[in-house]
C-alpha cells in the first residue's frame, strides 16, 4: 500500500501545478483518488468532515444496481433459451447474457468517460462521478439486441446535450441515461421498439418473437404471463427492467442509505396505484383493465421509479416537491401506458416531463416559504403603524 | 420556574467526540500577554486608540470601530501595548498586550440608582462592555443607538465538545441575576433566558426573565434557532443576544466599575491528553494553557471555538474573544486506500447510513481534519435539510448566496440565520461545500448593500 502510495505521487509530479501536464490533472486525479481518499484537509468552515463523499454515494447507487443487472444478463440467456427450446444450464443462461451485455457496459462507460475527461480537462475541473452510474444504467434500460454503435451514439449525445451543454454534473435538467434511450428511442425507432428486439438474436434466428408484456397489451394480444412470473422477471424487456424482485431489493439498499429518495418511490407507487385503478374501473380497453397491481411490476416502471426518477439532480429538491414529483411520475406513467398505444411503456416519457417541471414544482414549494415570510413582515409592519 | 415556551427540534446531530473535559474548574496559569483580535468582531472596522508602547490600565481603550465610534474594545489586563500586528493592507490583525506585574484598572462610578436605558448603554459603553452585547440579524455588535425588539440568553449548548453553562458559572449565579436586571433596562419585554430541558442547572432560579427550554440535538441550543422559534426577526428589527458568561461579566461590571473580561473554558478535543476547565480571561496566551493539558499527537490542530465553528490559531497564540472552548484535534492529512467504499473506515465519524459508524461509536470518536473526499457539484438534496431545524430552505438560502441575489436572500430567510448556524451542514454534506463561508459572505453583501 505505502509502495502503491510512493509510486501515484511520483507520478503525479508532471501533473502539478506549472509543470507539463498540468492541464491534465484532473484526469491524473480521477485515477489517484479512485485509489486512495486524498490527504486534503479542512480549509476553512468546519474543522471535520464526514465520511460520505460523492463517491461513496455513486458506489452506494451502482451497487444498489447490481441485483436487478445480474438478474437481468440471466434473463437476457434465459429469453433466448426458452424460446429457442434448447436444454440450457443457469450457467449457460449467465454466460449468454454476459456474451451481450458486457460489450454495451463497456462501450457505454468508455465513450461517456472519455468525454467526461474530457471536458473535466478543458474546464479545468475535477472528474465528478456521477457518469459512473449513468454509465451503466444507459445500456440496462436498453433492448438487448441494440447495436453497439447506436449505443455509443445515445450515450454520447445524452453526455454532450443532456449534460454537459448545461454546465455539466448537477446542472442537468434531464436525466441523462433517460435522454440517451429517449434518444435511441425517436432516432432508431425499429430497434427500440416492436416483437423483435427484446430477447437475443430474436431478429436473426426464426421461431424467436418476443413481444413486452405492454406491447402485446396495446395491440389488443393475450398475455400468458402470471403475476409470478412478471413480478420475478422472467419476462422479455429492456435488459435490467423486467426483474420488480431485484429492483425491490435495489430500493431497499438506497432506501435503508438514505441515498435514494423514498418519498419520490412511494409517491410514484402511489400515483401509478391509484392511476391504475382508477382505469380499471373505466376499463375500455386492454391496457385499461391491465390489473392496476400489475401495472406496477411490468415495463420499466419499477426500474424508472427507483433508479431513475430519484436522480437527485433532476428531481425535485425539496421534501415536499419530492412527494408531488413522485406522484406525478407515477400517474403520468400509467396515462401514457393506457392512452398512447405507440408507446407502451410510459415511465420513460412521464419521468422525462417531470424532470422538466421539477423545478417548478420546487418553485412553488420554497415560495410558499417565502410567502409565509412576507406576511408574517406584513403583519410586523401593521402592528408598527397601527 | 415558568415557562413560555418548550422548544423542541429532531433536526440535527449530536457528534459524539472524544475528549471531553473533565468537570473540574482549574486555575488558569498565568499568561504574560494578552491579545485582542479586530477579526472577532464581525463586520467591525477597527480604528487604534493606542500606539505600540503605550501604558494601558485594565479597562483603558485599544481600538473602536470606526462607523459607530460608540462601540469601544479595552484592554482586559493592566500593561504596555507590545505589538501591533499588522497583514496585507496594513489590516490589523492584533494587538499584543504585555501584562505587567502590577495591575491598575479603570473604575467607574456606578449610580446603582439610575435605572435608564440611555444611562446603562452610556456605562456599558465606557466600561468596554458593549462589544458583549451581539445583533441579529448578520451576528455583529449590536449598535447602542437602536431598540431591540428582544434580547436572548441561551444557556444550553450543544455544539460539539460544548461546555455545560450550568457547571462553568456555578460560582457566579448573583452576578448573572445581577447582569440580567441590567439587560432588563435595555428592552421592553424581560430577557428571554433559553435552558436546557433535561437540566436547566441553577438558572431556573433566576428571577425576572422569560424562561424557556430548549431539547434537541446540535443546533438547537444555537440562539437563531429560539429566535426564530419565539420572536422571529422581521426585515428592519433588532434583537440582541449575549453569551451566558458575558452576562456575569456585565452583572460583576455594574457591581465594581471595573471591566470583566472572564472566560472559564474547556481545553479539550482529541488531541489533547488531559482535556480541562480552567477559569481565565479573554484573550490570554494558548500555549501555557496548551502545555499544563500537554497534546495528545505530534501534528494537530488548535481550535479557537468548537471544531465545526471555530477558528484556527496557531499554538502560541491567544484565546479569541468570545470562545468558550479551545478544541486540539489531529491533522487528517492521511491517504485512505479505497476510503470510498461505502461501509469501509467505519471508525471516521458519520451521519451517513452509508457507514456503520453510528452502530459503534458510544465511546465517541476520535476524529481528524481530513476532508474525506474532494469538493464537488451539488449533487445530493435533502440532506442539509436533516440538520438544520429552522423553517429555511437552507440549499436554496446557499445558492442565493452563491448568486449574490439579494431580493432572494432576503426572502429566503438571510436575517435570521449567522454563519454558525450552516456549521452542520458543512460537516455533513457529500459536495464538501463550505457553507459556513457562503453564508459568511452573504451576510457581508447584506451588510453592504442593505446594512
């Protein structure tokens, strides 16, 4: 360890200040403090400091990921196993999986990291690391079937447009994981959508056809899934969304850290609970008389809610704008699901708008505080006249 | 004991630390020098009545503040000006007081009889006791010629390491009654006198005061807090606040004419081998002090305050003029291997549930001054919210701040705040964001641009 420690400062000599590759410092210091929390100490304000940093909190949320991506690469082998009918290990399943998705983590992470150092060098900032989760949630809500380049094209344009065109990590408006699939979504419509891109090779070997379970639902089909069987995620879908089991197990992490907001889960539960019962008792439709208690464990609304609507940079701020945004979220899912049949799955899309009317919705909130101000200096002056 | 209200808050944190003093009241060994620092007056422009060599007596004027020539800092010993220490600007920083060996000091003649608030403010002013007297809003000497709309006494402190108010002033409880009847002077409603609830110690016997209790982790015993709980601050008013011990010291002025500059402190933290009390004055040397307790660790850090609001100083230098601990805690300026790992180093102090650490700690920590990390984007919400009790949206007051938005300031609550209150915050948020000095830097546009 002390060698390991010798060896960095060494070479972090050509990286400081007014040496040669000072520009690159900040590139140098992503690595360096990857491996050890920095000696800095307390400048000014409190002399101590807690131990959470951003960080610990990104490894907290990326290992609040792994069950739901773990189980979602066995499903990805399971898929296609089952419908091709050949005998197949939880092994094979694994390996099959892995075979597909591994290539999309890495071209995910290595095209959004490079411009991610990129601008830190140019801006002259530190690597923040934020893209460590955005980086891996792109490709778990993608089909598994997307080529690779469309992957790498999404991610690049979410982190150049979603991110980094607003002034970089906690300026966003939008979620950038969600901008990139919304971005494959309206420029690749043919693989992001239809009976042919959610289970592996489904395109290239006959005899394959996996429709979602909402997409059969929109064009009037049965669907020969139980509530079991959904809720576990043993059902075709975007890669790491099917599984509502380990999504739970997920929440329960960023729940029990405190990192994730429950209040934006519950509140998206809620409002996608209440929306789906409120159309089942309309019931016009197939979509409509979808039991609301499926509705919350098909498509990716468990993953979007827990995941993705609790970016804490796009969400609401305060507390109480927290429990509106939820709410929203989840009763604009449904809608959509229910009244668009060109987009079945409604979460992408709900938590997108919301995104855009958080801070709205936080404007009203602290306003409310102000307003409480103003009055109570309104009535201070009164009594001063009066 | 009556009370007017009970106030009670869950927002906050109780940091538990290692080296607590114990309860014991020592001397103080003598200091050859005295300092006084113009930077422990916020917002003050200090303006020299003396000159290096000068004789002064205990009691005789060093410097007043130049936009309210009224509010007059003295000398706390009797001796010869030694120092006056100057930095970029020629700022003064400091004003070195060589005691000697016989002390003299100014007495005035108090008519216990008058009774007006013009008289008391005149007397407190000559005494060199005014600067004991703070405002809110911004945290800075209250200036003699307004009314304030309160005065608040917070005898519970919960900051971390904090003395207990009740055990310090235990020999003093006839001067702090005799300091309240004279702030009583000053304002229309009697002071408001915060204790703690659990064990509000000898001041529940005191006479003439709005009592009310306080429960609750750190920062309810910090008094913007009761402000804003019992009289909360509107745009152009005034209420004065005073520390427990300055109000003995202006209860002894008024009984012997002579200044009061008593500081009975906890030399504590960490790093330090046999935290103590010890009864002293304002603006004594740290390093006699430093040595009877002896230091714990090669390299630490000297604390003039509490370790989330205190200011550094150097281990030969002076006792600040309102703090009541002194904290000696390690440097941090250490690598951790892989310290990001949540659930790793659990022995580093923190409210995150990201860490075990609250599961272990009951024996307190020992903590450092290591950052734990690198500053960076705000990221993540509603944790500031957790420990902060006031009825302020404390991220959106900072960025504010940040933005220099004075409507917004205001609007958000900037009077009712100081930068003590944000100290919390800048311990536990995961961006490293120094709130304290935005705050800090906020308050000084608001003076500037509002006053």
């Amino acid at each position: 360890m002390k060698a390991l420690r010798n060896k960095l400062d060494q070479l972090r000599k050509p990286f400081e200040k007014g040496q040669k590759l000072e520009k690159f410092a900040p590139a140098f210091s992503a690595f360096d403090t990857f491996l050890f929390v920095p000696n800095h100490t307390t400048k000014k304000g409190a002399h101590i400091r807690d131990a959470v940093d951003l960080k610990r909190t990104m490894v907290t949320v990326i290992i609040a990921l792994l069950p739901a991506l773990l189980y979602g690469i066995y499903n990805t082998g399971y898929q296609y196993y089952i419908q091709t009918g050949s005998p197949f290990t939880f092994i094979d399943a694994f390996i099959h999986g892995a075979w597909k998705v591994v290539p999309m983590i890495v071209v995910s992470y290595v095209v959004g990291l490079s411009i991610e150092f990129g601008f830190a060098v140019y801006r002259g900032h530190e690597v923040n690391e934020g893209y460590l989760v955005t980086g891996l949630l792109i490709p778990m809500i993608m089909p598994i079937d997307i080529p690779l380049w469309m992957v790498g094209i999404s991610t690049a344009f979410a982190v150049l447009i979603a991110k980094e065109a607003f002034g970089g990590t906690g300026m966003n408006i939008l979620n950038p994981a969600l901008t990139a699939r919304a971005f494959a979504f309206f420029a690749y419509p043919t693989y992001m959508s239809g009976n042919k891109v959610w289970v592996s090779e489904a395109s290239s070997v006959d005899g394959i056809s996996g429709e979602t379970i909402l997409g059969n639902l929109a064009a009037g089909n049965q669907v020969n899934y139980s509530f079991m069987d959904m809720f576990q995620g043993a059902i075709p879908g975007s890669i790491a969304e099917t599984s509502a089991l380990w999504v739970a197990v997920g929440a329960l992490i960023l729940i029990l850290t405190g990192i994730g907001s429950w209040r934006i889960m519950v509140g998206g539960i809620l409002g996608a609970a209440i929306m789906g019962l409120l159309f089942n008792l309309w019931g016009a439709n197939a979509l409509m008389s979808f039991s609301w208690i499926n509705h919350l464990v098909v498509g990716g609304f468990a993953f979007g809610i827990v995941f993705m609507a609790t970016d804490p940079v796009t969400a609401a701020q305060t507390n109480k704008g927290k429990w509106i945004y939820g709410i929203l979220v989840g009763i604009f899912c449904i809608m959509i699901r229910v009244f668009n049949p060109a987009y079945p799955e409604g979460v992408m899309l709900a938590i997108l708008l919301m995104n855009v009317f958080a801070p709205t919705i936080d404007h009203y909130v602290v306003n409310g505080n102000i307003k409480k101000r103003q009055k109570r200096w309104a009535t201070a002056q009164n009594l001063k006249t009066a | 004991m009556e009370l007017i209200k009970a106030i009670q808050t869950r927002r906050g944190a109780q940091l538990k630390l290692k080296g607590a003093a114990e309860k014991a009241l020592s001397t103080a060994p003598p200091s050859s020098t005295f300092a006084l620092h113009p930077d422990d007056f916020f917002g003050l422009t200090p303006k020299l009545s003396v000159k290096e060599g000068d004789k002064v007596k205990k009691g005789s004027p060093i410097f007043f503040d130049k936009k309210n020539p009224d509010i007059i800092v003295v000398s706390p010993v009797a001796g010869v000006v030694d120092q006056i220490q100057r930095g970029a600007k020629r700022k003064i920083e400091a004003i070195i007081i060589k005691a000697s060996s016989k002390q003299e000091a100014i007495k005035l003649k108090i008519d216990g009889k008058k009774g007006d608030a013009d008289h008391i403010k005149h007397l407190l002013q000559q005494g060199g006791m005014w600067p004991f007297i703070q405002q809110r809003p911004y945290g800075i000497v209250a200036n003699p010629s307004d009314t304030p709309k309160a005065i608040f006494v917070s005898t519970y402190a919960t900051a971390p390491l904090a003395i207990d108010y009740d055990f310090t002033l235990q020999h003093d409880q006839e001067d702090f009654q005799k300091g309240i009847e004279v702030l009583n002077h000053l304002v229309e409603t009697p002071v408001y006198l915060g204790v703690s609830k659990s064990s509000p110690g000898f001041f529940e016997q005191i006479q003439h005061v709005n009592h009310y209790s306080i429960s609750g982790p750190h920062p309810a015993g910090n008094v913007s807090f009761h402000i804003q709980e019992i009289c909360p601050l509107n745009a152009g008013e005034r209420v004065w606040t005073v520390n427990p011990e300055d109000v003995v010291n202006i209860g002894r002025f008024f009984s012997s004419g002579e200044f009061s500059g008593q500081r009975t402190i906890a030399v504590c933290g960490n790093g330090i081998r046999q935290p103590k009390y010890f009864v002293t004055s304002l603006g004594v040397e740290l390093a006699p002090l430093l040595e009877n307790v002896g230091k714990a660790h090669d390299n630490i850090r000297i604390v003039n305050g509490d370790v989330l609001t205190g200011n550094r100083v150097s281990a030969n230098g002076y006792l600040g003029y309102f703090n009541t601990v002194v904290t000696a805690i390690p440097e941090g300026n250490h690598f951790r291997m892989f310290g990001w790992l949540p659930f790793k180093d659990n022995g580093v102090l923190s409210l995150s549930n990201t860490s075990f650490s609250r599961l272990f700690g009951s024996k307190g920590f020992d903590v450092d001054t290591n950052l734990n990390g690198e500053e960076r984007a705000l990221v993540v919400t509603g944790e500031m919210e957790k420990v902060f009790p006031f009825d302020i949206f404390p991220m959106q007051l900072l960025k504010a701040c940040l933005v220099e938005d004075i409507e917004k300031m205001e609007a958000l609550g900037i009077y009712e705040v100081v930068p003590e209150d944000f100290g919390l915050i800048d311990y536990a948020n995961t961006s490293k964001l120094e709130a304290q000095d935005i705050i800090r830097k906020g308050i000084e546009l608001m003076i500037k641009e509002v006053g």
